[in-house]
C-alpha cells in the first residue's frame, strides 16, 4: 500500500508545475495562461487527444487504452480566488488581487502527474478523459463545460474528482456516499423607507430598525420550520445603509447565504425567507426588493462509485487511512452539476495537520500530498478498467 513508483520519481516535476502556476493565478472562466500550461504539458507527456477552450477556458484530454472499454472522467479545477497572498513564499502569486488559496495548483499539479503515467503506461482499457476545469470558486465552470456538451461528446461513463484537506492526515482520503457537499444560494434583499433626520424619528419610516428585525427572524426558520435531523444554514454576512450618525436613511440591505442538501429543504428555505421579509416589510411600512438566486446544487456521491474509489484510494494509502464516513460539508462544490450528469464520486486528501486553511491568505498547497493525489487517480482508473 503506497504511491506509485513511477509517480514518486516524478515527485518533483509535479511541484514544479504546481508552484509555477501558484506564482501565476488566473480567476474565473479566464484561465487560458493555465489551460496553455496545461495544454504544453499533456502534449509533452503524449496524450491522444486535447481539446481546448471548453467551457470558455477549460480543456479536455484523452488517454486510450488497451483495447474497448468506458470512457472514466478524471476532474481537476484550475481558477484561483480573489485576494491577496500573504505567505511570503518564493512562489508566492506575482499577481496582485489573486491567489490560489484553495489548493487548485495542487488539483491541476496531481491530475497532470496522473496524466503523465497514464500515457506512458497505458495499462488500462478504455479510455480516460482529463478534464481541467475553470471557475469553480464561481461562475459554475463545471456547468459552462457540461453544457458544452463534455459528457455525450467523449462518451463519459463515470466522473470523479479530489479536493485537498488541511488539518487532516496527510494521504489519507475522507468521502461519502450520498450528499456530500451542500447547495448553496445567495440573497440579497434592499429596503426602502423615508429617510429623515435621526431626531425625528417619527417622521421617517426606517429601514434599519426593518433590517435588524428581520435579520433575526430568518434565523427562526432554522430552528422552527426545520426538523432537527435536518441540514440548514441561513447565514446574514453582509449589511449596508446609512451615511452618518443623524440621518435616518432612506434606503438599507443586506446578502445571505443558504446551504442545504435536498430539493425540499432548499424549497422551504426560499419560501420561509420570502414570507418572513415581506411580512416584517409589511409590519415595517418599508419595501422589499428580493433578489433569491439558485447557487450551485448538491454534490451528490453515487454509493457505487465511492466503493470504487475507496478500493483505489485503500491501494494508495491503506485501509486505515481511508474514512468513507466523513459526512457532509456545508460548503458548495460545482462538481455537483458533473455529478447530476454521470455517476462517480468526490473526495476529500488529508494535507497535513499544520498549515492554514483554503480561502486563508497564509494557505499554500502541501506538495507532499500530490503523488498521494495522482496515484490515487491512476490506481482507480487501472482497477475500472483492467487490462
């Protein structure tokens, strides 16, 4: 039970990959520096096929086989997150408002060393497809790609993907089947009174005394309108209005976020909060603007899939560092559209236990997780599709 040989021996080349494109981030659906590199890569390792910008940025490679057999998808994500790094390292990012705080180098780094040995040793049937993926911090890559068709075009039979994680034992893997990350939607509601002057009150009709309320009162959806063996989470994480301490304005908002893990949940959170907002509104004498918008859907594991990845990931690490009960998380995830398209899986890989958190400015990918990464990703294509 260990990394690959083979990958090993490149070890190095992977985190040289990796820190160049750390130093070099790109955000959103614009990542074309990092589809190039990739692109140069793939083509340097002698892969079948590449196929580029899909999904504005994204790019898709294929891997045949020894003889006929499924087409199994293989996902890495490529954008990085706005904000700046803070970590002072030699390959810190070079561009300023961005950094790969969420370990997609690292994503990119260990699907590319998957790549490599793959197309060098081909000891597989089929076919694999290496799919390297734009925004999924926003904008729903995965969706810009799936709707271009990826998952008819190459004839995908099953999709998988890997996300890093920080404070957990290095190389070891968490899933499970089912829900494994949450839906989530956003929220923004803008309020409008009469504004006046603060010592007057009477004369004005304020919506921060509205917004305040109402704030509140989301809350009790969770608590009075959920059964407790269900998810849901109404976080407020934004508030806005006013200009100075003597003027009541006549305008105020606030954004939220939901996360949840079925259509029913999700159904009743949207139609709990409009009630609750419009009824204080009413009671308030102010109106109401609500902007709800549908985020990204559950990530959904297939419990077959999971099975499987857990044989290749028990291959990689042995049994003893493979969790399939890891349960869910309340972040969000776009592999959930991959997922509602094809069966397979996603997992999480233990970084170590030091080290900041993804979406922290300290974070930096731990370069020692990735042949963990990519052996993981070779084993499970070698025991789907045997030779």
């Amino acid at each position: 039970m260990a990394i690959i040989n083979r990958i090993g021996e490149f070890a190095g080349d992977m985190t040289t990959w990796r820190r160049h494109l750390h130093a070099h981030p790109e955000f959103g659906l614009e990542c074309h520096d990092t589809a190039a590199f990739v692109v140069e890569q793939l083509r340097s390792f002698g892969v079948d096929e590449v196929h580029e910008k899909i999904g504005v940025s994204g790019v898709v490679a294929i891997i045949n086989g020894q003889g006929e057999g499924p087409t199994i998808g293989l996902r890495a994500d490529m954008d990085a997150l706005p904000m700046d790094e803070a970590t002072g390292l030699d390959h810190a990012s070079t561009v300023p408002g961005l950094m790969h705080a969420c370990g997609h180098d690292g994503h990119t780094a260990m699907l590319l060393g998957a790549a490599r040995y793959l197309a060098e040793t081909r000891n597989f049937k089929g076919r694999v497809a290496l799919i390297f993926q734009p925004a999924e911090e926003n904008f729903g890559g995965a969706k810009h790609m799936c709707d271009d068709g990826i998952m008819d075009r190459f004839a995908i039979a099953e999709v998988y993907a890997l996300h890093n994680l920080p404070g957990r034992t290095l190389g070891a893997f968490y899933t499970t089947p089912g829900p494994i990350m949450a839906a989530v939607d956003t929220l923004v509601v803008k309020l409008r009174g009469l504004g006046g002057h603060a010592a007057y009150p009477h004369d004005t009709v304020d919506p921060i005394t509205a917004l305040v309320t109402m704030v509140q009162a989301l809350q009790s959806i969770v608590s009075r309108n959920l059964s407790p063996m269900e998810n849901l989470v109404i976080s407020v994480t934004q508030v806005g209005g006013g200009t100075a301490d003597n003027i009541i304005p006549e305008e105020a908002w606030f954004g939220a976020t939901i996360r949840s893990f079925t259509p029913e949940v999700r159904e009743m959170a949207q139609r709990r909060i409009r009630e609750v907002i419009e009824g204080q509104a009413a009671s308030f004498g102010v109106t109401a603007d609500i902007d709800y918008e549908l985020g990204y859907p559950p990530t959904v594991n297939d419990a077959r899939a999971v099975e499987k990845a857990i044989e290749a990931a028990q291959e990689v690490s042995g049994a003893a560092r493979v969790f399939a009960d890891q349960g869910r998380e309340m972040g969000a995830e776009d592999f959930a559209y991959m997922l509602q398209e094809r069966p397979g899986a996603y997992l999480f890989l233990g970084q170590g236990e030091d080290g900041a958190g993804v979406h922290h400015p300290a974070y930096d990918f731990n370069d020692e997780a990735a042949p963990y990464g990519a052996s993981f990703f070779a084993r499970l294509v070698e025991r789907l599709n045997p030779v």
